[in-house]
C-alpha cells in the first residue's frame, strides 16, 4: 500500500510537474516499486482517455448568434420588486428615516479623510484598476443551439503512454541542481573530466544515481573497478542477486578521495575485459546530487543504523582506508552488512562518501 | 496576417462588433470542447460559452490585458459552468439520452462499427466518470489533461492558488481512477 506523500508524488509526476530532487524521488520510488508503477501507469491512461476525447465545433451560425445578443447583453434587466408596492412604501419610508438617522449621527462622529493625493504613486499602485478582469454573475441565459459532430481523428494516446511509461522513468534522471555526466565522455579528454573535476570539490557527499544496461555483471564490474582501487566492497546477498536479475541495487562507499572518485567514473566507461574478449561498457550515465538530509535518512534505513552512527562508527576498526558495501534498495540487516558495519574505518576528513544507486535496464 | 487579440478587443470597445465576432470564431470551439466535459449535455456547454462571450463582452473596458484574453474567458466560462453545475446538482441530469448527442468523432469509425462501438463506449465511460466529480474536481482535470494547461495557468482560470490546483488534481486523479475503475 503506497503512503499518501508518495501518491502526491507519483500524481505530481503524472502531471509533469516534478523538478530536482522530488522528480528523482519519484523515479526512484517507479524503479522500486511495482505497486507505484502500476499506480502512474493507470494514472497516465486515465489522463489519456481524457485528453482523447473527441473534440467537437460548434455551428458556424454560433458565432452570428452571439454578435445578435451582443446589444441586448449590453441592456440593463429590469428589476423586479421584491415585495408588494403597499408594503414596499411603508417599508422604504421607515428605512430612509432609519439611514437618515445613521447618515446624520456619522457624518458628525467620524473624522473626514484626508483628500486624497493624485499623484501618490502608492496609492495609485495599490488599486490602479478595481473594475479589471471582474467576473458577472448573471444567471444564464438558455438558448437553443444544435451542437453538430465534426468529424475527429482520435489519437491512440493511451498505448503509446503505456509502453512509454517505463522507458520514461529509465531515461537518465534530470534535475534542476544536479550534474549529469556520459560514462563514455569520462573515458576520453572531454570538458566533461574538468567538470567532474570541479564538482566533487563542491561537497564531502554525493548521491549517484546510475543508469546503466542489463548485462547482469553491473555489479561484478563495479567491484572489479573498485579492486583496482584498493577498495573493499561487501556485498550483501540480495543486493547481487538483485544485480544479476538486473535490478537496482544501492552502494555506499566512504573515505574515497576526490581522484578516486574521478579514476572509479572514468573505469566504469571503459570496455569490460573479459578475458580474450572485451565488451563494451554497460554504464550509461551518472546523475551527480549533493547527499541531503533525505537520502542520509533513507541510508540509514537501508543500514539499519542511525545518524551519528553513519557519522562516526560505534566501534572503527583500526585500519584506514576506503571501504564500501552493496545492499538491495529495500535495505539489509544480513550477515555480511553487519560485517562491514562492524569493521567500518572511522572517517577521514578530506575525503568524500558516496550513495550510489545503480538502475540497469 | 492574423489580428492580434489586443487589436481585436481595442475595435469591439469602439463599436466594431465583426471584431468581437472575430474573437469568437477564434476561441469559441475551445473553450466548447473544455465546457462540454464540465457541462452535462452540449445544450448547457453551447449555453454557457455563449453567456461567457456575452459576459465578456460587457466587461471588455474593464479587461486590462494583465492576462490573455483566452484566460480571461476562459475563466468565465469555466465560473459559470461551475455556478450552473452547482444549481443542477439537486437534479442529476446524466443518463444515456443526453450521451447520445456525443457521436462517434472518429471519420474511421464510419469503416470500423466496431471501432467505433468501442470508441462510443470509451467516451461514455469518461464522461460519466467526470459527471460524477465535484466540478471544481472536474474542472482540474479538462484543463490539465485537455488543454495542457500549467498550474500557474489553471490557477488563474479557477481563481485560486497552485497549492489548491495541486491538491484538486490529486483527488480527482484518485477519485476518477477509483470510479473508472469500479466501473470496469
């Protein structure tokens, strides 16, 4: 059962209003989750069938009908009264003497405004146009007009949506404050190295968001890059079955230094060597987001742990030095997550940590 | 060349009501189409896109140009059906005699009675579904779904601020899809 936030999520992303870090957790939310992918799926159909309604034109002679009531609608309705003429008389003299009264009894009590000034910019800037852009009120006025059918194509909205819809939450992830990099221009000298370059600088945690194609060893490769960086990777049991299904699986590496970092993204764009054979690379694209309260929140669940233990290891080990673990993004308290928890160095300042979530399609 | 709608307005306050007429002709199938979906039957949409122009007409000196004029009736029209919604409530109105004046809209349904059947039955469904919204609820919807409208845009035809839009067009997407489908 989706929570009420996440429905308003999804149904902004229906909507197409989502930007930054919303629009990303809803796209990870769609890549988790069946049930919301579902939920946007029948969401988008529905939007469809509307917009797929046919269209239709009124009459030609709509329009002479119009311009004809234009005069009229320009003639003020005659009032009726509202109560019998002997009565209303009675009535109306009672109320002058009763305004009469009040009329008399304030013009004596209160103050007189000031007059007021005519080129007082404030006071012309407050209300320049009171009467502007009211609406009437008047009560319809029913005419008799036939509504003939015109003939429309309907366009087959729903299917394309349909298939679309999943392509969609797979295409790399925008976001107004993020950067956003092609494994493949990170290989070769391209600005896109000196941004990488630039960016990691900005803060000591990043959220990686990694889009890359289902070959089933995404996981495997990222170790292999990770090994030839002298950085352990735990891997929880989920997490690679996850991966070799070519589901999405969450990485959290710490104590990495900035060119590290730069050497991982540049490896993970490089052909895989596979023996004699050498396959192209899987990785896609990186989405790069600074680490926000949010997803250290949502690590910590994943880990089980809480904030200050994220922070600073209940028990560090001893050696310094990178180290990393891959969890399923439901999260894990299996064996080998509590293993590395337990031997977590402590934090080096100067160095960076990494959420990485890795989406193959 | 076309005229401008500013062109247009600036002649129909001079008297010129072929200009006025011109305006009409540019927007009154629109606005139609948006109506029907707030309306019940295309008798009251008909009505109430004509009592707009009236309306608007009436109130052109007052129109400033702070918004376009395609908001400005916009938001008449939509006011009114919403006022005429509200009177009618007490006495539904829907049932398969008036959908019947919504024929098939598709040329190819002439060669695919199936289609077409299908085509019919679809539109039926979607349109009673949205009878059975509020019409601030259903309002939201044909704004956004049929004209592509923004929320900054639907929130200056309703009136009210984006949060509101936001929170309508979260209900009635969750009420619509409930009805579509308790309905299938």
């Amino acid at each position: 059962m989706l929570a009420d936030r996440h429905l308003e999520l999804l149904t902004a992303f229906v909507d197409g209003v989502l930007t930054g870090r919303d629009r990303e957790k809803a796209h990870r939310l769609l890549h988790e989750s069946a049930e919301s992918r579902d939920f946007v799926r029948k969401l988008q159909e529905n939007a469809a069938r509307i917009k797929a309604l046919p269209r239709r034109k009124l009459r030609p002679e709509f329009t002479a009908k119009v311009i004809a009531a234009l005069p009229k609608a320009t003639q003020t309705a005659p009032v009726e009264p509202l109560v019998k003429p002997s009565f209303a008389w009675g009535k109306a003299i009672v109320a002058a003497c009763v305004m009469l009264a009040v009329g008399v009894a304030a013009f004596l009590a209160i103050p007189r405004p000031q007059p007021v000034d005519p080129d007082n910019p404030y006071l012309l800037a407050k209300n320049p146009h009171p009467q502007e852009n009211e609406l009437p009120r008047d009560p319809i006025v029913p005419i008799d007009v036939p509504v003939p059918v015109v003939p429309r194509k309907t366009p087959a909205v729903v299917p394309q949506v349909v298939e679309g819809i999943f392509a969609k939450f797979l295409e790399p992830l925008e976001s107004d404050y993020a950067e956003r990099f092609a494994f493949a221009d990170l290989t070769k000298e391209d600005p896109a190295r000196s941004r990488l370059a630039a960016e990691l600088k900005k803060e000591d945690a990043y959220h990686l968001n990694i889009t890359a194609k289902n070959n089933g060893r995404t996981l495997e490769r990222l170790r292999a890059v990770f090994d030839m960086n002298n950085i352990p990777l735990t891997i929880d049991p989920q997490a690679q079955a996850n991966a070799a299904k070519g589901k999405t699986f969450v990485v959290y590496l710490e104590n990495v230094k900035q060119d590290d970092v730069a050497s991982i993204l540049r490896e993970l764009g490089r052909d895989d060597n596979q023996g004699k054979t050498s396959v192209k690379s899987v990785f896609e694209s990186v989405l790069m987001t600074s680490f926000s309260s949010t997803d250290r929140a949502h690590l910590c669940k994943l880990l089980g742990i809480d904030a200050k233990q994220l922070e600073r290891p209940a028990t560090p080990a001893a050696k310094q030095g990178s180290a990393a673990v891959a969890i399923p993004p439901s999260g894990s308290a299996s064996a080998e997550v509590r293993k590395y928890l337990e031997s977590r160095p402590a934090h080096q300042p100067g160095t960076l940590r990494l959420m990485i979530e890795v989406h193959p399609h | 060349m076309p005229r401008d709608d500013r062109d247009l307005i600036a002649a129909s306050l001079t008297g010129d009501s072929a200009s006025f007429g011109e305006l009409v002709r540019r927007y009154q199938d629109r606005l139609f189409n948006s109506v029907l979906r707030v309306c019940d039957t295309a008798e009251d949409a008909a009505d109430v896109v004509q009592e707009a122009f009236l309306h608007a007409y009436q109130a052109l000196a007052s129109f400033k140009g702070d918004s376009q004029f395609f908001t400005w009736i916009y938001r008449i029209a939509f006011n009114t059906a919403i006022t005429l919604k509200r009177k009618q409530k007490s006495a539904m109105r829907l049932n398969a005699g008036e959908l019947g004046t919504f024929e098939p809209a598709d040329p190819s349904d002439a060669a695919d009675p199936g289609h077409a059947m299908q085509s019919a039955e679809d539109e039926r469904k979607v349109h009673e579904a949205l009878q059975r919204l509020s019409p601030e609820h259903r309002a939201v919807l044909v704004l956004k779904d049929m004209d592509d409208m923004k929320y900054e845009e639907m929130a200056e035809v309703l009136q009210v601020p984006i949060g509101t839009i936001r929170s309508r067009l979260h209900r009635a997407r969750l009420e619509l899809k409930e009805i579509l489908e308790k309905a299938s």
